[in-house]
C-alpha cells in the first residue's frame, strides 16, 4: 500500500494498465486475424484434399475420411467450369449455424465475426467460402467444426494476453528505476534541502545548488536556490532592523529626557528682554516640543503603537507657513525659495501633529535634494478641495529622485532619496497618511523636478 502512494509506485500501477490496455487494443484485431488465417488455412488443405480426388476418382472411402480429417473439414465443394461439385463429404454433426465469405469480408466484419464466434460456446457447424489458392477454380466452399476454431482462438488469445502480461511487467520494472533514478532521488534531494535549510535559514551553506540533470527539475532547483537566497537577505534585514529598533527606542528614550531638560530651559528663556530672543524663543520651545513628541512617537512606533490620528479642523496655511519658517531658518544663504498656492481660508480636516510631520517630511527631502544638485530651486506646495476630500501637492525643482530610490519607495532604510539619508521619513508618512484613509504617491519625478500628492478622505477614518 505504501509503495502504491509513491510516485514511482503509480508510475509502476499505471504502466502495467496503459501497457495491458495497449495490448487489449492490439489482441482485438489481432484474434480477428489470426481466425481469418485459421479458416483460409482450412480452405487451402481443403482444396489440396480435393485436388488428390481428382488426380483419383477411384478412392475407397476410408482415404476420403482422412483427406477429410486432415484437412480439418466435414465437406469440400468446388465450382470450375461454371459447375458445383461436391468433392468430398462426410456426415456433419447438427446443422449449419453461419455461413462465412471470406472473398469481400472487410476489417469490420472480421472482427466482429470473431468476437462472435469467441463469445459463443455453443457448438455448431459452419459454412466458409472462399477463392481457391493458385487459381484451382472459381470458388470453394468447406464446413467445419465451430469448436475446433473457437479453442484455437482461446488458445492464441490466452498466449498474447501472457505476453502482453510479461511485456508489461518489464515494461513496468524499467519504467520503475527510470523514475527511481531520473525524478524520484532528485525530488528527495530537493525536499532534504528544504527541511534542511528550514532548520537554519541563516546559514548560507543550506542553500541549494542546482545539479539536476533534468531540465524542468533544474529550473526548480534554480527557482529554490533564488526562494532561499532571496528568504535568507530577508531573515538578515529583519534581524538588522530588529537590531536597530531597539537601538532607536533606546536613543529616543535618552534623547527624550534630555529634551525635557532643554525644555525646562527654554521657559527661562522666555523671559529675557532681547528681541532677537523674543522673536526666536517661541520658534525654538516649538521645535523642542516637536522633538519630544517625535522621540515619544518613535518609542510607540517601535512597538507598532502608532497613535490613531485626532481629527480636527484647522486651516492648512498654517502648518504649510510653520514648515517653510523652520526649514527657511535651516537654509539660510542657500538658493531654495518656498512658494505656497493655497485657497484663501481652506480647512482640512485631519491630526494637525501628523499632518505637519507629513508635510515637514516632504518639503524637507524636497529642500534637500536641490541642495545636493548645487542649482537654485523651489518648493511648492498647492492643495485643491474636492468632493471627495482633499488634494495636496508637494513639488519642486530639483533633479528627481534616483532610480533605487524609486524602485523601494516607501520601504524603510531602502527608499533613501538623498546621501546621508535613513530611508525612513517616506515610510513613516506613508504610514500616517493611510491612518487617515488617505494616499501617499509619488505623481512624477524627472529632470523637471519631483512630486508628491497626498489624498485625505472627506469622511471618517478607514478602521486600522
């Protein structure tokens, strides 16, 4: 039973059946012959029988009964000359049951003829005619036993199906080791990979390397090997990036209590009497108060603790102008100019906090990339209110983000778009943008430039 759940134990079950079927195709015309070269065998010793009786009319009757006999015939009539004569004859057991012609029997009639005839146990006798062999006359007709050709038939039959029996079986043994030898120890070897890579996906050495001489089992193994080499970079990233989370949420931790020490400080600041500290001040507890919210949201974001966003209405232009002071503060003496097209008065309804951050995100790589160009540029930032929500576009004028920044967009640590870069700014506001309901896209990039649209929905959340 459990050879016959194996491959090459159904290639052994089913060899045996296609090749005896084959041969059952094979033994139904030819038992239809062989009985056709049995009845034309009679016929012709039938006729030699008669050619003896007329060399010698005078023959005694116990001659004419062996001629009979060896001949394998009750009768033999013979028509020369345009006559019918009976040439010889002895007594027929029971009457004739069927008369045969063998002169314009076709392919069809033959065989069904001898199904007939190998179906049929009842003994009768039957009438076969057919053309005398050398041209020893117009037509001759002889009967015979039924029986007698009927064994012979069972007799042949059970020898072809014997043969077919010992062909099969050898045909079925061979066919074994070849699949044995050419699919079944590959396919072993294939699958002692696997378990043995599942073990340790880690260890390179695991890997498979293809050595299969067959062409669709080597196209597996190649498939495996890229699946496993693929599985194994992946297992390492996961672990690097396990690795430097937990350094990250140790260094915002620690960056968070500093932060709150310069905090405390800036509250003492606030009170001095220099304009220039006045007007800076705000600007400075501000950007402090970001930084520890971000070492707070980046301790919940290690622990895939992303707050949900608190939507409220608020007038874009507002978080638009505060991103353009703060990063107009860091590019002073550069060439970048920050344009903003908004509609007078617009509201947006969304997490101010994220919002900003998506935003300061954006324009900031944007900045930066036509910095690192070393041309004048400009940021851009529009937005249009639809029926179904909001539009913003962030663009700029620099020379567009490079290709493996494009091909691992929103990817963290993979998406860098400028030198220096951690890859993780795109990421994470891709994150917040869809805990609105919204989109994060990169509409176009090129040597004109490179933008970003944000989309955020006019209703409530999706469920995260």
């Amino acid at each position: 039973m459990r050879l016959l759940n194996s491959l090459s134990g159904r290639f052994l079950l089913l060899t045996a059946v296609f090749v005896m079927l084959a041969e059952i195709l094979i033994f139904v015309p030819s038992i239809a012959r062989f009985r056709e070269d049995f009845l034309i065998n009679r016929i012709e010793r039938a006729h030699i029988a008669s050619l003896a009786l007329l060399a010698d009319d005078m023959i005694s009757g116990d001659l004419e009964g062996e001629l009979l006999r060896n001949a394998g015939v009750y009768n033999v009539v013979l028509r020369r000359d345009a006559s019918r004569q009976l040439v010889l004859s002895s007594l027929i057991q029971g009457a004739v049951g069927a008369s045969y012609d063998l002169r314009d029997a076709t392919a069809f009639d033959l065989i069904r003829d001898a199904m007939a005839r190998l179906t049929n146990p009842a003994p009768s006798a039957i009438r076969v005619m057919g053309t005398p062999p050398q041209m020893g006359g117009q037509l001759i007709e002889v009967t015979l036993d039924s029986q007698e050709l009927r064994s012979a038939m069972i007799d042949y039959g059970l020898r072809i199906l014997f043969l077919s029996l010992v062909i099969s079986v050898i045909t079925a043994g061979l066919l074994f080791l070849a699949v044995q030898c050419y699919l079944v120890r590959p396919i072993k070897r294939v699958v002692g990979h696997m378990l043995s890579y599942a073990e340790a996906p880690e260890d390179t050495r695991r890997v498979i390397r293809p050595s299969a001489a067959v062409t669709e089992l080597r196209e597996a193994e190649e498939s495996l090997q890229s699946m496993q080499t693929q599985l194994t970079g992946a297992l390492r990233q996961k672990e690097h990036l396990a690795q430097l989370g937990s350094a990250v949420a140790k260094v915002s931790h620690d960056l968070r209590n500093i932060l709150t020490s310069a905090q405390m400080f800036m509250d003492r600041i606030e009170t001095s009497e220099d304009p220039a500290v006045k007007r800076l001040a705000p600007k400075l507890v501000t950007s402090i108060s970001r930084a520890v919210n971000r070492c707070e949201s980046t301790l919940a974001y290690g622990k895939a603790e992303e707050p949900a966003p608190t939507l409220t209405r608020f007038q874009l232009a507002d978080i638009v102008n505060d991103v353009f002071e703060n990063e107009r503060l860091a590019t002073a003496g550069s060439e970048v100019r920050f344009t903003i097209d908004l509609p007078p008065a617009m509201t947006v309804r969304a997490d101010q906090e994220q919002l900003y951050r998506v935003i300061a995100n954006l324009v900031r790589n944007a900045r930066q990339a036509i910095i690192a160009s070393g041309q004048p540029g400009t940021v851009h930032v529009s937005a249009e209110e639809t029926d179904d929500g909001w539009l913003i576009s962030i663009s700029d004028t620099g020379p567009g983000m490079p290709r493996t920044a494009r091909d691992n967009l929103f990817k963290p640590f993979q998406g860098r778009g400028s030198k220096g870069g951690a890859g993780l700014g795109l990421t994470i506001s891709a994150e917040l943008v869809r805990g609105h309901g919204g989109t994060l896209t990169l509409a176009a990039t090129g040597e004109e430039g490179t933008t970003f649209h944000i989309s955020l929905p006019r209703g409530d959340i999706l469920s995260r």
